[in-house]
C-alpha cells in the first residue's frame, strides 16, 4: 500500500518526466506559425485534434509498445531516426516559408490540412515524440501495480491538458507578431526544428551503427 506522500512523489516524477519530453513550450512556436492564418475555431480544433493524437499513441504504446516493437522487429532507435527525417523535411519547408502557401489555402481545404497537421506532425511525432513514447513504456513496465498505472495515465491526461492550455493561450502572439512577424518566426522555428530533426536522428543512427559494427 502506497503512502499520500509516495504517491505525490511518483506522480512529481512522471509529470516532470512527460512535461520535459513533450516540451509544449517550446513546440508551441510551431503549432503557432502552423496555424497562423485559421481561425480561432479551426485553430483549437487542431490543437484538440493534436492533443488527442498524441494521447491515444502514447496510451497505445504504453500499454503495447514493447509488444509492438517487439512484434514488428523495430527499436525506438528507429523512431528516433524516422521522427528525425520528418522533422528535418517539415523544418526546410518551414525555413523556406513553404508553410507560409497554406495561409492563403482555399476554405474548402482547411478541413483537411487542420486533419492532416493535427495528426502529423503536431500530434506525432511533435508532442508524442520518441522521448514522451520511450517514456510511457518503460513507466508502464515499471508501474508494478494497478494504482500506480493508474497514476501515469492521469499524469498523461494533466500533462496534455496543459499542452492544450499553453497552445491554445499562446495564439495571442500570432496577432501581436503580425504577418511580418510571423513569418519571421516561422523562419527562426525552421531553423531550430532542423537542429532537433539532427538530434533525434542521430540519437537514433548511433546505436543502430553501433550494433551493426559490433561497437561496444
């Protein structure tokens, strides 16, 4: 039997965990500049879409994810490279203002491009990220009974309601910013987009070449 104070404790640990991996402030640029010219009721569709995304993946993987990894031969090293690549391509368009062409998309499109960034790559892999996914199973396999699993999917349900929260208040930029200001910050999100797309891939790439070569 847990104690109030232990439960605190573990709930502390997974909630700082999850917060850190997700990082919904610093992701929240993008989710800006993404979605910089739809309309407040389109853009917290997309945010809630995104949200949801990325919870109904890290439930899956924190309940089957090792099974699955297991299942269909693959590590999370290859995620990471994987996530990596969609990173890299989705911050040169950015850099490139590419994104800046949905701005001006047709109404009858918005449906399908809020459907189609609410799921990648805000929902997966921007929020539940190789990091936040790693982390969900080896809580689940650590969670030894069913309170404290309990206890980490409501960590999951408070860490993207607060995901939620910081996306939808940070909108209030967007309109401070300016068109000038933000494709300036599209720009400048592009950038740093690259250099973690370049982390995550090489993050993953080096154990994978480790174990090919047989590199202790």
């Amino acid at each position: 039997m847990h104690t109030s104070q232990e439960l605190f404790t573990i709930f502390l640990l997974y909630f700082t965990s999850f917060f850190t991996l997700i990082n919904p402030l610093g992701s929240m640029p993008v989710f800006l500049t993404m979605t910089a010219k739809l309309t407040k009721k389109e853009r917290t569709k997309t945010a809630i879409k995104a949200v949801i995304t990325a919870f109904v993946t890290l439930l899956i993987f924190a309940f089957a994810g090792q099974m699955l990894f297991d299942f269909f031969g693959i590590s999370v090293n290859s995620f990471r490279v994987v996530g990596g690549i969609i990173f890299f391509i989705m911050g040169y368009d950015m850099l490139n203002a590419r994104l800046s062409s949905f701005k001006s998309i047709p109404s009858e499109n918005v449906k399908e491009y809020v459907e189609d960034i609410s799921i990648t790559p805000l929902g997966i892999p921007m929020i539940a990220g190789p990091g936040a996914i790693t982390n969900a199973i080896v809580l689940m396999e650590d969670s030894s009974d069913l309170i404290l699993k309990i206890f980490l999917i409501g960590t999951l349900i408070v860490t993207m309601f607060l995901t939620l929260i910081i996306y939808l208040g940070g909108t209030k930029i967007t309109r401070i910013l300016g068109d000038t200001g933000n494709k300036v910050m599209l720009k400048l999100m592009g950038l740093i987009v690259m250099v973690i797309a370049v982390e995550f891939f090489f993050a993953g790439l080096g154990p994978i070449l480790k174990a090919i070569f047989h590199i202790a």
